[in-house]
C-alpha cells in the first residue's frame, strides 16, 4: 500500500484521475489539495466534493483548499476546455424532484491551507509519502519555501506536466500546468526530491474516444459510469471542434496508473529546467532526452512511453 497526496485542479481529467486512485486498493489517499488552475480555487475545491460525492464513501481522506493565485503571473483557466464549472457542468444537472444530480459529498474541508496540509502531511508520514501533483505547482512551491527540511522527506513527486519533444497544449512549447505557474514549476525543479515527470509527450498517446468511453460505461450502467458520460460530454466535444476526434486525453489519470502499474510506463532520465521569462516560451520544459547528450545530473524521470491499450483496459476496469 502506498500513501500519497494529491495536489488537484478539478478537473475533468483531474476527476478521472481521483476516481481512478480512490478505486486502486494499493494506494492510501492521505490527503487531498486543491489549487487554482482549469478553474478558481474555490471552484476547483467544490468540484473535489462532487466527484467523492460520486462514491458514496463512509471516510474520506482530508481535504484543504491551496493557493488562489500563481506565484508571479495573472491565473489563466481553462474553463473553455472543461465546462464552465471545470467538471462538464455536471454542476447545472438536477433529479426529477430538483436535487443537483451530483451533490457534493456530505465531508469538510480543513481550516489549515493546502500548503500546511502538504507539509503536515509529509510530516506525518517522513520518507513513504508521495506526492501527486495534477495542476499547476503553485501549492508545491509555497510548501517548499515555508518549509524545504520538511519537504525533502517525501519519497517523490510524480507531477502531470510539460511537453519535452511534444508541442505544448496552451502555446506552442508549453503545457497547461507548467504554463499557468511556470516560477512555482522552477522551483520545484529545482528542489532535491525524486521527481517524476508525466509530460504531454507520454500522455498523448492514450486517446480515449467518445465511442470507447461510452461503449464502456454502457457495459454496466451505475452512478459513476454515469458521472464518467455526463462529465466528459463538453470536453469530447471541445476536442472534437479544436482538436481534431471526438474524446479526449486523460492526462491526469496517468500519474496514478503509474503508481499502481509501473510496468505500463517507460521513463529515462533527464535535467528538466522550466522557462520563466520568454516571451513565445513562458512555461516550456526544456530537457534533453538524447542518451548520448545525457545531463550528468538528471533532476527527473521523464515518462516518454505509455502501454496505452493495457493502461486504457485497466482504467475502465476500476471505473466501472
Ligand atoms: C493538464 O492541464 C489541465 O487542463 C489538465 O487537468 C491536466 O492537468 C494537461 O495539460
Ligand atoms: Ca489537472
């Protein structure tokens, strides 16, 4: 069993990747932190209730808001991507009788911030927690500055961000997450924990299509494979109008399919730096992934290859 934090933007892929780790025995969820990113904070935070509300759970794992703002830059969201609220708007759906048809989850939040959770967190658990990022490192950062001794007890971070030797998603060299708080992503970079990269270059190359996903969720009909079809309708269609085919990347569900089946994924190592100041490059990950141009000091992994068919079939498995 490991123990992980997440560090979350809620998220249509964020959503998938929480369900995805809340059904994986092998992981212990400690805790749960939310930051600004596809949505507001304070959006993202409630959208996180939501999607435990989809469990029925009888314990939750503790949950704090983070950062409302990145470390320099104005917050640019993505709420064109995944719905006004950030989750489809599965926020508008109502039963017949009026009830929201996704309430949140009957939990509380924690009055400490997501920064003192994070460092709690790893406090509590020295050298075994890992931390799982899936938005913009703004909570990462501040945790670090506040306190790098506690810090430099996680085991790792595995982070969902950046495009090394793919084109970016936002610009054309850089990755949403890294491109929204590309300081706070320096600063992690630069900080000495094992880190471990997802960056768009592993997770392009699972496509989850509009036919698949419902194929699936129809094999067995309950409350999450509906929440799977209601909250990923407006982001298939946002990819099916800017992207090019209807369905989408589930890049944030990545990171924990990593976790619980390492054999899926093929990473090397690499000196990753972040660009803070250009001005068509703000926000890129540069790294040189040629063996023979081998930094001799790697800063992380970097996930290059993804099983993409066996991964896909274990994903629906746990999420149906
Ligand atoms: C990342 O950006 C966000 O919109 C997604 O949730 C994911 O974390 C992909 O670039
Ligand atoms: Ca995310």
């Amino acid at each position: 069993m490991q123990r992980i934090l997440i560090d979350t933007d809620p998220g249509v892929d964020d959503a998938l990747a929480i369900l995805l780790a809340m059904l994986s025995p092998e992981l212990h969820i400690e805790a749960i932190t939310t930051v600004c990113g596809n949505v507001s904070v304070t959006q993202g935070t409630e959208n996180l209730l939501r999607i435990l509300g989809v469990l029925g759970l009888e314990e939750f794992p503790l949950i704090a808001q983070g950062e409302a703002q990145p470390l320099v830059k104005h917050l640019v969201t993505a709420a064109h991507v995944h719905g006004e609220d950030g989750l489809g708007n599965v926020s508008q759906l109502r039963n017949a009788d009026g009830r929201p048809l996704y309430p949140s989850a009957n939990t509380s939040i924690s009055s400490t911030s997501g920064v003192d959770l994070i460092l709690e967190t790893v406090t509590r658990y020295p050298d075994e927690l890992t931390l799982v990022a899936l938005g913009p490192l703004t909570n990462i950062a501040k945790a670090i500055r506040k306190d790098a001794a506690k810090m430099q007890r996680l085991q790792r971070i595995i982070l969902m961000g950046g495009a090394v030797e793919e084109y970016g998603n936002v610009t054309t060299t850089a990755e949403f997450n890294i491109f929204v708080d590309p300081h706070a992503a320096h600063e992690v970079f630069h900080f000495d924990v094992p880190i471990h990269l997802v960056p768009l270059d592993a997770t392009h190359q699972i496509i989850l299509t509009g036919e698949r996903l419902h194929a699936e969720t129809d094999k067995r009909p309950n409350r999450i494979t509906q929440f799977l079809k209601d909250a990923t309708q407006a982001c298939m269609e946002f990819y099916r109008q800017h992207v090019g085919f209807w369905g989408f990347h589930i890049h944030d569900a990545l990171p924990i399919g990593m976790l619980t089946h390492p054999d899926y994924f093929e990473s090397v190592p690499a000196h990753v730096q972040v660009e803070t100041e250009g001005i068509l490059t703000s926000g890129m990950t540069v790294a040189d992934l040629r063996q023979e141009r081998r930094h001799p000091n790697p800063n992380a992994q970097v996930c290059i290859k993804v099983a993409s068919e066996a991964f896909l079939d274990h994903f629906f498995e746990r999420l149906q």
